[in-house]
C-alpha cells in the first residue's frame, strides 16, 4: 500500500533562472524565485524572491517580496518587502512591513498600513 504525503504548496517553489526571458504575466499560488526577465505583471500567493540578475518590468503582488534585482513598477505586498543592498526598485510599494538594505536603490513612493493591501 502506497501512502500519500501531503504537501503544502505553501512549501513549494518555482524557480525561473538566468537566461530566461518571459513575456506575459505570471500567477503562482505557491512561492517563486526569479532570477530571470519579465516584462509583464507578476501575481504570487506566496513568497517572491527576486535574485541579483532578476527584472521584472510590471506590477508585483505578493505575500513577502525579497528584492535583489531590479523592478520597475509597482509592488503590492500582504506583509513585508525588503529591499537588499543590490536591488533597484523604480515605482511605489505597498506593504505592512519595509526593510531597506544599505546600498538599496528606490525611487517612488511607499504606503505602509496594517491593513491588508
């Protein structure tokens, strides 16, 4: 007898790596790490993190955004975004929670609220 494990897809990760390049939106209902091009809206339930050779030219929805690349447009997170010592973020945010690593770049306008966004 084969027993099922469950899995929670809040655990799993998509990953897109170096070299790729996607032109369209994207919608994940479990965590993504990009370290690739997209030019289109990103939608994640879970977590996004974003790596140093990461851009994404689009709107940004996620749960907890980690930034090391570069972002143009907005950025809409449930609960905290960080800003790391390498990352460009060129639009507004929206968040709960906002950590920006010396070195970050951003350049925009920031709304922070308990509420959620």
């Amino acid at each position: 007898m084969i027993s099922k494990k469950e899995s929670s897809s809040a655990d799993e990760v998509s990953i897109l790596s170096n070299g790729v390049t996607i032109d369209g939106n994207i919608t994940s209902k479990s965590n993504i790490r990009i370290d690739g091009i997209i030019n289109g809206n990103v939608n994640v339930n879970g977590n996004l993190t974003l790596g140093d050779s990461s851009y994404i030219k689009g709107n940004v929805n996620a749960r907890i955004v980690t930034l090391s690349g570069k972002i143009e447009g907005t950025v809409n997170s449930t609960e905290k975004i960080k800003l790391e010592s390498r990352s460009e973020l060129i639009g507004d945010l929206i968040t709960k929670v906002l950590i920006v690593e010396e070195g970050a770049k951003f350049n925009g306008s920031s709304s922070m609220s308990k509420q959620e966004a």
